[in-house]
C-alpha cells in the first residue's frame, strides 16, 4: 500500500509527497487509504494550473501535505508546465532523498 509507505515517509520527517497515479479517478481510493493508516497529512488532487488557482492552501504556500496526480497531468501543459509547479511546491534545492519531500508512484500497466 502506497498510504503505507507516505505515512512511514511523514514519520520519518518527510512532510511532503505527490503521490503519482495512472488515472485522477482512483483519488478516492488513495484518500481512503491515508485515512486508514491515520495519515494526519491534507491531501489534494493536483490538476495543473487550476489548481493553484482554486485556492488549495498546500499549493499556495507551500505547506506540508500530499498531492495526489495523474501521470498524464505532469505530461501536459506548455513545457511541463505542471511538472514546474510541482517542483516549486517541493522547495528549493529539491534533491530527491535529502529534501523532506517525496514522489511515489503507483504502480499501474495498460
């Protein structure tokens, strides 16, 4: 379970995961897994630029959370757009296992 493996990552001080996933339909699931294993960490679904513009406050000011997404929302947008801003929200200097953020990816296939 990935919920598992985001609620070990935020008891080991890292405060920040996107959590990457073959459709934006199974947020659902996710949210109701991170309930389960008592994940105190807000979640949200990242959509791209709309996001960000819909208020989400672990988007806007960079606040601990996860952000749940589709593979296909990093890939579109004008020059990764999405990808950028995803980027930002981890923080400067975002260097994968040194950094208190994190991405997981689900596992998928088609």
């Amino acid at each position: 379970m990935i919920s598992l493996l985001v609620h070990e990552l935020y008891l080991w001080n890292s405060k920040k995961s996107v959590w990457i996933s073959a459709t934006k339909e199974l947020v659902k699931d996710a949210a109701s897994e991170l309930k389960t294993v008592y994940c105190p960490l807000e979640m949200i679904q990242f959509t791209g630029r709309s996001t960000l513009a819909s208020g989400a406050e672990i988007m806007k000011k960079g606040q601990p959370g996860i952000i749940f997404t589709a593979y296909t929302t990093l890939t579109s947008g004008q020059q990764n757009e999405n990808l950028f801003q995803l980027a930002d929200w981890m923080g400067a200097g975002y260097a994968g296992l040194t950094n208190d953020a994190r991405f997981v990816f689900a596992k998928f296939q088609k």
